[in-house]
C-alpha cells in the first residue's frame, strides 16, 4: 500500500491497487480510489474524510442531485456478468 500524506488529514491519499463498484440510484460504475477522493473532495470539501470513510465502511452517503451513494469494493476473483 502506498500513501501519500500531507498534513491536513482529508488530504491522505491511499491507493492499493483496489478497484470498486459505485451505486447510486441512476449510476453504476467502476472506479479506484482516485475517483473516490475526487468525488468526496468536490461533493462534501472538509468533510470529504469522513464522506470517504463512511464509503469504504459499506454506508451509504447522501450527495445533493445525485442520491444516495454506496460502495462496494470488487474482489479479484469476482465474476461479473
């Protein structure tokens, strides 16, 4: 696992080579957890941490206009058809 980390603490990047599924009520894709930073800093700014957080835990989140959020984290010998 490699981090990148700063000193504010919503600024701590990890990236383990993880892959996971994005559900919402009209979205379904597939995004790393570069995606997954990006979509909490721009939908929740300094509470994007927690957002983040919450996410990786399997909750779901609120963002306005978009719905309820969920993540679920692809396994490597998951089949998906």
């Amino acid at each position: 696992m490699f981090a990148s980390i700063s000193t504010k603490p919503n600024k701590i990047k990890y990236s383990d080579g993880s892959s996971y599924i994005l559900l919402g009520d009209s979205c379904r894709r597939h995004v790393d957890m570069t995606e997954i930073n990006a979509l909490c800093m721009q939908n929740f700014g300094d509470d994007a941490h927690i957002a983040k957080q919450k996410l990786l835990s399997g909750e779901s989140v609120l963002v306005l206009g978009k719905g309820y959020l969920t993540l679920h984290k692809v396994e490597s010998e998951m089949l998906i058809f």
